[in-house]
C-alpha cells in the first residue's frame, strides 16, 4: 500500500464570487510552489507590465482563454495540475455564479477536497452558503475555508474570528467532518504557500500545509469490496491463449488473491487467482487503483457487472431514490425516458417521481413541482428495466453515483446521487 500512497493525488474544487481572487490564489499556488514554467512566468510579467501593474498579475496563469478575460467571465470547468514533492495536485475550477450550479456539481463529484474563498471584506456571502451546501451534498469529506485579502483589512484578528465563527455556525447544519481555517493573502502571498510575517496572532498551518497532509487515506471505502468490470481481457495469441481477465477499477474494499468472491448480477461464486496492474503482480488491490483480476473458475462475465463478496453484496433494486442535478438546457417532466450510466452498467430508465427540489439559497424545500430546468437539484425517483447493484452515496460515493444520458443526442443530462 506504501509505495501507492506515497505520491498521491489530492483532488480540490475551488468556487467563488466573481472577485474574491480565485485566479489570483490558485495563481499564487502555482507560482509559489515552482510549478509553472519560466515561459509562462515571462508571459505574465510582460502582460502585467504591458497594464501598467507594479506586481505580477498572478490571475492571468489561471484565467484560462483571452476573449474570457476581457469580458471578465469564467465559465465551465478548468482543471490544472501542480505537483510538490508530498503530493500532486487536480484543481477543479468552477464559477460560482448561480446559473454554473452544474459546472459546481461536476467539478466537485470527484474532490477530496473543496476550497472556500471568503473575502474578508465582505464576509460571508450567497455563494459561501451555495458552495458549501454542494461540497456537503457531494460528501466532500474537507473543506479549507480561505479568508482572503487580509491585507485590506490590515491583517485583522478580529475580522478574521468573526467569519470563522459565523461560517462555523453555518456549518454545523452540514455533514462536513474536517473544516479548517486560514487567513491569507493570495496577492501578497500571506499563508498561501509562505508563512506571513503580517500575521503573528495566526499560529496555523499554510494553505499548501493544508493541502499536503490532508488525511485523504480513509475517503475511500475499503470496507464494502466492489469491483465493476469494465473490460473483458482474451489475448488472441498462442501464449495466453487460455487467458480470460477482467480489467476495472476498484471502487470499493480491497481484493486478494485467494478470496471468495461473488460474481452479480448472475451471482455465480469463485476465488480470485491473480491481480496484476500492467504485468505486475499484486499482493491486494483497493479503491481507486485500475487492476486485471483473473479468477479460478472459468464464469460468464461481462461489462457492467460487479463483483464483490459473498458475504457483502451492493443492494439491488429498480426503484431508486436520488438527489439529482438536472444539467441541460431543455428541462425534464415527470416519465421522460433516459440511459442510467452506473459505474461500467447502462440501463433505461425513467423518471418516476419529483418529491421536491431545493431552493439552493436558502436550503428550503419545494414541493409540487412537475418538471426540472437546468441547475435545479431535486429529490426523485426513478425506474430502471433491469435492476442496478449500489450503494447509498453516502457509504460509497463511486457505487452510488449515476449520469443521466439522453437516448437522442447521447448527451449528458444530469448527475445523480443515490440516497
């Protein structure tokens, strides 16, 4: 398990108002961690010169496309990528306006890790509330609350104490275990990546302090084994020609040679024989490292199933109750037909039931209500032909998510969370 985990990758979302200094601190990451290149850190310097700034505008490493730029927008999801010698590093970028809820719910779903910027001006805002209900809906298992442009109010303690107390009694309504705080300045490069000379009172850790020792070891589930096939392996060749391996991801437990296994759906049993990752052999494979699993009885098995313990099946049924995120333009009604996508497995399905959506500012529920248009995040209910093998979100965030795909254009339509 060591040498997996010593180079890890932590995944984090960012989102925010439009000028709390989103671009400017992921920006000052990079720049402070050595993770951009000397090209790109000339370009920003002349381009900050060419302005007229005395500093360097560390947004524009960010601020992805230049006709973006000029109108002042970022829409969809940014991903960039950093690395330090503890970790590396996916950030998920996402607008924090209230019609990109669907970009929030995409760049979130795979997080570990989702990252608050307040400015400590203005305090605590609609979209602190907005952003923090997502990373609690999505079972984000941390959140840093980053105060940010200390600097224009001189460095306060005080400011910062009464945001921390305030998002503090907020939060306790959300299911967040880990919240921490830090006061910084991404401008300055206060607490970013560098401890702050201005801020003596504060006696925490860095952001990217943060970041690096996040404990993100136990965000997986490795009680629940589950294994969705994604691939059957037969070498047509004279060498393996009796070979016969299944190729996934582990989703959930971890996987020996030599367990018992149970094959679903057609629940025929067996043992696994060998795990490899390339021609590696393993001693165990757990969640989220992509193995070929051989197993000792020759069974019929194919993408889309699962395979488990005998004495730990997913559960399996037809109705399903979800928090779903409707994402496209045209709005659904009660029994429009889709594709359920579910981990490796398609199936049709249909919408049965809208129980209520949720008002996002304000967390009430509203109910009555017979259709979904884009953005909504609604309690539902939908049918499946064939029965899907899951878990609740909850206790495994990869067997309990689902995509819903349109049986036309095959796009995807919405983002599902079983409940």
């Amino acid at each position: 398990m060591n040498s997996y985990l010593n180079n890890q990758l932590l995944r984090f979302t960012t989102a925010g108002s439009v000028d709390d200094g989103k671009s400017t601190l992921i920006g000052r990451l990079l720049y402070d961690s050595k993770s951009i290149f000397e090209d790109q850190l000339e370009a920003v310097e002349a381009s900050s010169a060419r302005k007229g700034f005395d500093y360097v505008d560390l947004s524009l490493l960010t601020d992805g496309l230049k006709s973006e730029r000029e109108q002042g927008i970022t829409i969809d999801v940014a991903y960039r990528y950093f690395a330090t010698p503890k970790r590396k590093f996916i950030i998920a970028d996402t607008p924090g306006h209230i019609q990109y809820t669907r970009n929030m719910v995409t760049g979130a779903s795979t997080a570990n890790l989702a990252l608050i910027l307040i400015d400590a001006r203005k305090g605590l805002v609609e979209q602190t509330y907005r952003h923090s209900f997502i990373a609690s809906l999505l079972k984000i298992p941390h959140i840093i609350v980053c105060v940010n442009k200390m600097d224009l109010v001189n460095y306060s303690e005080d400011v910062f104490d009464k945001i921390v107390e305030e998002y503090k009694a907020f939060s306790s309504k959300l299911e967040v275990s880990d919240i921490q705080f830090v006061p910084i300045s991404a401008l300055a490069g206060d607490n970013v990546v560098n401890r702050s000379e201005n801020m003596a009172w504060y006696q925490g850790a860095t952001l990217l302090h943060m970041l690096e020792t996040a404990h993100i070891e136990s965000d997986h589930n490795h009680i629940d084994s589950r294994f969705p096939v994604q691939y059957v392996i037969r070498p047509q060749s004279k060498e393996y020609h009796d070979f016969r391996g299944y190729a996934g991801r582990v989703a959930g437990g971890i996987f020996r040679p030599g367990d018992d296994v149970v094959v679903l759906p057609s629940g025929f049993q067996s043992k696994i024989k060998e795990i490899y990752t390339g021609s590696e052999v393993l001693e165990e494979a757990f969640a989220p490292m992509s193995v070929t699993i051989t197993l000792q009885d020759e069974i019929d098995i194919s993408r889309g199933d699962i395979i488990a313990k005998p004495n730990n099946h997913p559960q399996s049924e037809q109705d399903i109750d979800l928090m779903l995120c409707w994402m496209n333009q045209k709005p659904i009604n009660l029994n429009t037909k889709f594709y359920v996508r579910h981990t490796t497995r398609d199936v049709k399905g249909v919408l049965k039931e809208i129980q209520y959506k949720l008002d996002i500012n304000n967390l009430h529920r509203v109910e009555n209500v017979d259709q979904l248009v884009m953005n909504d995040i609604a309690r539902v209910k939908i049918r499946t032909a064939q029965p899907l093998f899951f878990d609740s979100y909850r206790k495994n965030r990869i067997t309990g998510s689902v995509i819903l795909v349109d049986e036309g254009t095959n796009e995807t339509v919405a983002a599902g969370m079983i409940v």
